[in-house]
C-alpha cells in the first residue's frame, strides 16, 4: 500500500493493501482474498473526515472488520442460484414470497406466474427488481388461485440461475380469520404489550388475546374489531401481572365463518 495514496476526497473509502507473509487471523486468515501470494491484511479507512490516506501515520484495520462493507465489491464471481422458501402472509389477493440469502449476492429479481412454466407472467411480476431484500409481497391476485414464483441473484458481475419454484394458493374471498400470534413487547413488572396479525378473511372480525399463567389462560382483553382481505397488527396492552412471572397467550378471531386461536406463546414479568 502506498501510505500518500489520496481517496479522492471520498466519505467512508477504503483503500486494501496487499502484503506477504504469513496470514493473520481475523483478517487475512479466512484466506479468502490472495494474488501472487499475497494476502489481502488490512483496509486503511478513508474517513470520515476526508481526506485521510494520505496520512504517513495512518494505520491498517483488520480486514474482518472492514469485509462486510466491501463485499459486494470484491466478489469476482457472478451468484449462484438462491433457495425459494415456502409463502408466507398467504391472503385471498396476496402473499408474501421468500427466499434464502446468496453469498456474494447484491440484489434480487423475482418472477410470478400462473404456470410452473412461467410462460404467464403476472403483470409486474417479470424479472421484477426487488433490490437486496430476502422477502417480497406480492399483492393484486385473484382467490383460490394457484400461482408460482422463483428468483435470481445477482451482483456486478451477472445474475445466477433460477431458483427452485415455490407453488402457493390463495385464500377464497371470505372465510374464517387468519391469525399469527406474535411475542409480547414492553414487558415490565407489572404489565406488558401482547402482538398479534389477523387476516378477517373479507369478513367483519372480531379479535381479541387471552392470556394467563397456564394454558388455561383466564383472562382476555377487549373486543377489536377488524375488516378487510389483508394482515393488519393487532396490539393490547395488559397490567394487574404479577413481577417475575411466566404468562401465556394467544390471540382469537372470529367471524360468521368461524373462530381461529393463534399459537401459544410466553413471556415473563421484570
């Protein structure tokens, strides 16, 4: 590394150097990065008060501690193909699409059809640019229909292979609610805040959480009412608890069509 080498005047740069010798653990050690029998040791930081390689006395960082941030501009490979996980938020005109993180990978694209195929695309679903995120909603489908997505990775060097394809049904218009019990917040000695998502299933639903210091429960909150075809959050804040103590609790929903609990889930008092 030349130490009077300048960053440009950039914020947060970087600048690696290369050196022999043997390699140091928690920097080179990973062995991940060589040329001509280098390893890749240390990233001088570059900020944030620009500019500062060119500072003789500036000093190397352990690349560990730097490689997080560079990755995506150090990977010389295009991604393999990522993994689709199963839907997720599944709703009469909607569902959540999911898959697996790719090593080296920078963003994502998603497909969306009605045939494993992919020869009918949902409109806006093709070679849809979803950026660097691990999930994607998918909204604006028809009921009780079977639809199919997979994804690609890519980085600054290409884009991987498909994915396998993940196959998900939608909900019918109306029916019994859809609900997911989610963990307690803002747990105190004496009180907490119990979470919950429903799905009313295009019926009026009423939902409410029980909870207790057995699976008995015994206790309830207030009645909320919710409309709609999606997943809304659901929240009721509790007190009277006894500190140190293990609750449990569960949301319910029900609606002309039905009544659906969520699972059980604990918390314990400060």
């Amino acid at each position: 590394m030349n130490p009077n080498f300048n960053c440009l005047g950039l914020v947060n740069g970087y600048e690696i150097g290369w050196t022999s010798g043997s390699s140091e653990p928690g920097s080179s050690g990973s062995g991940l990065f060589t040329s001509n029998g280098h390893y890749l040791v240390g990233v001088l930081s570059c900020g944030p008060a620009p500019p500062t390689c060119n500072n003789p006395g500036a000093g190397y960082s352990k690349f560990a501690n730097f490689y997080p941030q560079i990755r995506q501009y150090l990977f010389s490979a295009t991604p393999s193909a990522p993994t689709a996980n199963p839907a997720t938020f599944v709703a009469s005109t909607s569902f959540r699409s999911n898959w697996r993180s790719v090593s080296g990978a920078t963003g994502y694209t998603l497909d969306v059809a009605t045939n494993s195929s992919f020869t009918n695309y949902v409109t806006g679903y093709h070679n849809l640019n979803v950026g660097n995120a691990l999930s994607h909603s998918v909204a604006g489908l028809s009921p009780s229909t079977t639809y199919y997505y997979r994804v690609r990775a890519y980085n600054g060097n290409g884009t991987s292979g498909n994915s396998n394809v993940v196959s998900v049904t939608t909900l019918p218009p109306t029916g019994r609610p859809v609900v997911i019990t989610n963990p307690a917040t803002l747990i105190m000695s004496h009180s907490a805040r119990l979470n919950g998502a429903v799905d009313p299933h295009g019926l009026s639903t009423t939902v409410y959480f029980q909870y207790g210091r057995t699976i008995s429960y015994g206790n309830r909150t207030p009645n909320q009412t919710k409309t709609g075809n999606n997943y809304q959050n659901v929240t009721a804040n509790i007190s009277g608890l006894t500190a140190h103590t293990t609750y449990h609790f569960r949301i319910v929903a029900t609606n002309t069509a039905g009544t659906r609990y969520g699972g059980d889930r604990t918390f314990t008092t400060h």
